[in-house]
C-alpha cells in the first residue's frame, strides 16, 4: 500500500511539473505571437463610439500565391476618405508577433493573425485611424486602411511548409495589398503614409522604400513605425532570446530573400530583420515613435519567462512600479541603447522621431495615446501633434523625453 502511494504521489508531482511547464510555454508562445495593441484597451479620449468598418478580402489573391498562414484569403479594413483628404492615402499595417517555428505557426494559423476566417468582421477604427476631426486632427478624412496581418513575418516571408499545411506567403500578401489598393484609387494620391504598429512597424520599415516607388515623385510619401524598433539585446541571462526568435522567423519563412542587399550583402540576414540595421539605409523619410521602455520588449526580449530562471522579473515585467533599483537601472540601460541606435538616424532631417519615456507599446493605435486632453507629451507637443508637423513639414520633429520617472503624461501598462 505505501508503495503505491509513492508511485501515486510521484505522478501527481509528474502531473504538476508537467502542468507548469504548460503554462511557461503559453506565456513564452503567447509573448512571440502576440502583441499588446490586442488588448482592445481604447482608454481614454472618446468623445464618440468609434466607427466600425467591415472587412475586405483580397479576392485575387489566392491566385498569386498571397496566402495567410492556413492557405485563406488576406485582408483589410477600408474607409474612404472625403473633401480635402480624398486624394490622400493613409496605410496601417497591423502588428501580432511572429511565428519562427512549426509549433507556434500552426498554433498562429487557427487565430486571426494566421487566417481570414477568424478576423473579425467589423474593427473599430480609433487612434490614426479614427474619422473625427477631435480624434485625429490631421488625418480623418484620409482613406484610411488596416491591412490585416497574418502571416506571422511582417510581411516580408515567401516559403511554405506542404506537410503542416503552412503558407509563408507575407511578402505576396504585401503586393496583392498594394495592388488592389492602388487599383481603388491609391495610385492617384496626392499624399500618402504608410505606417504599423508593432510586428507592422517593423514591415512599415521593411517595406518603405517600397512603398514609395508605388507613386509618382510629385506624391509626397512618408512612413511611420509605431513600436517597431526592436533591438538585438542580451537578455536578463545573458543570451539574445529575441535574435533566436528572428533567427526562426528568417530561415523559416524565407524572409532573407526579401531583406536589403544593403545589409545582407555585409550581415547575416538574421541581423539584417532588426530595424536597427535597416534604419539607415531607408531613403524616404521615416518618423519612429517608440517607448523607451517598450513592454513588450520587456516581457518577449529583455526578461522573458524563458530567460528568468528565478521568476525574479515576473513582477516587474507586469507592473513598472514593482521593479527593484537594479532593475530599473538594467531598462534604463536599455532606453540608453535605443537612444544610441537612433542617433544617425536622427542627423537626417527628413527623418522624425518621438521616444517617449512610457512603458507602452503601440500608442498610434490607441485613443488615449495618440490624441486626447491628456495624452503622453514630450515638451508641448503629443504624438498625433508631432507625427503631423513632420508629415506637413510644418516643424521638425526630433524629441526624446527625459528618463524615467520624470515624464508625467504617460499611459503606463500594467498587466494582471
């Protein structure tokens, strides 16, 4: 009897041990896949309900091979713009993490960052995207589009895996995007911006120069990437968990094939998928709009659950105002680096920026962030304020905040 009760036990310990793991890897999964703009966090600075616009999808798609992840139909969200902003265009790609193995892009293909049949049918327009002259004061009347995202490379993959029924088709979707675009009527803007938040303001960088080579040379054209300047880091063991993560994505999904030869030509193409490399190279003007301590960097790249042996950083990595002095000094660090990357990048006129010193991550996409009596301030201009002057060339934008805690205006993220 007491020795069944000892197997017994041992597989009750088994059955726990085998449980946490579990968890452990659907944070670790969670945190590659996804993407803290998901949250539907509106936040503050409604005045109205948002407009909802239904989807689109690309019905020619599938013959060119511009697939999502489970071989259905890419999309995208379109509301015309009106008067004034009739012939000016406004592209936002959407972010959602990325899938560098089988593993998490099977798991991507059964949500709506992997396939069309699970996008929702009507999104909320908000932020960048809103239609009201209160919510988005240089912008609203634009045509205004979010191209959906699933193909778990920003944009930029071309490969598939026949036996787990895989498509890595996101540099196809990319054109078949801009294809249909254009034939609704881009091709005749006057002035256009391509922007993304997140996974989408990395491919806002990739697919800049791209973009601009859409129009004529009398089309002012311009790029923003929200939340897009991810940094190849050591992380809190002293490894690089997101260059392993990229690394994964790259030779996955074929994406070398599509990166610079700028930049592949001198590097291995896994480093050339970091923004910090590509920056430079970009030859239409660019605004970055970063967090300096951006949180899903934080949580994914800098103290992920899979590099905190000691689970030392799971406070911290959830709420800014339970970090310990070490702690803070390890991310303070971190914007050090950020600021160190961008400062050539900076030397350009042409080019804007605006790193605020926020634990948030995507704030074009947010009300509060974006435009609002109380959003996020570096001196006397907000984000929507300084991403216009830029665009219009009303004023040069080159701000970066002072270090935590002495920005007041932020909207900080604190998760459960």
């Amino acid at each position: 009897m007491r020795k069944r009760s000892k197997s017994f036990g041992g597989m009750n310990l088994l059955w726990v041990f085998g449980f946490i793991g579990l968890v452990i890897l659907k944070l670790v999964q969670g945190m590659e896949n996804g993407n803290v703009s998901d949250m539907k966090y509106w936040g503050r600075g409604f005045y109205n309900k948002p407009l909802l616009v239904g989807l689109t999808l690309i019905n020619g798609a599938a013959a060119k091979g511009a697939v999502c992840l489970d071989g259905s139909l890419p999309g995208y969200h379109f509301h015309r713009g009106y008067g004034p902003g009739s012939n000016s265009w406004l592209i936002q790609l959407e972010g959602g993490g990325w899938c560098g193995n089988i593993r998490n892009c099977i798991y991507s293909k059964r949500t709506r960052h992997g396939s069309s049949f699970h996008m929702e049918k009507q999104i909320p327009f908000v932020g960048i995207l809103s239609n009201k002259a209160v919510e988005n004061p240089d912008f609203f009347n634009w045509n205004r589009i979010k191209v959906r995202y699933c193909d778990g490379a920003s944009f930029s993959g071309d490969s598939q895996h026949e036996a787990a029924g895989l498509y890595f088709r996101g540099q196809r979707i990319w054109h078949a995007a801009m294809e249909d675009l254009m034939s609704k009527g881009m091709r005749y803007a006057k002035q256009a911006l391509l922007s993304g938040c997140s996974a989408g303001g990395l491919a806002s960088i990739l697919h800049c120069d791209e973009f601009r080579e859409l129009f004529p040379r009398t089309t002012r054209v311009k790029c923003l990437s929200d939340a897009g300047l991810f940094l190849d880091t050591v992380d809190v063991s002293g490894r690089r968990s997101l260059r392993n993560l990229f690394g994964g994505v790259v030779t996955l999904q074929g994406v070398n094939k599509n990166l610079p030869r700028s930049c592949t030509s001198r590097l291995n193409p896994i480093l050339c998928f970091f923004p910090q490399r590509l920056i430079a190279s970009v030859r239409t003007p660019l605004f970055l709009l970063n967090a300096a301590y951006d949180t899903w960097q934080i949580q994914a790249s800098l103290a992920p659950p899979s590099a905190d042996y000691r689970w030392n950083w799971n406070d911290c990595r959830k709420n800014y105002a339970r970090c310990s002095q070490p702690q803070l000094n390890y991310l303070q660090g971190f914007r050090n680096q950020m600021l160190g990357v961008v400062r050539g990048f900076s030397r350009s006129h042409q080019n804007g920026l605006f790193i605020n010193s926020c634990f948030a991550h995507c704030q074009t996409e947010r009300q509060d962030t974006w435009f609002a009596h109380d959003s996020p301030h570096i001196g006397n201009r907000g984000i929507a304020q300084s991403v216009g002057n830029w665009f219009f060339d009303r004023v040069g934008v080159q701000a970066i905040g002072c270090p935590y805690p002495c920005d007041k205006t932020c909207h900080n993220l604190v998760f459960n």
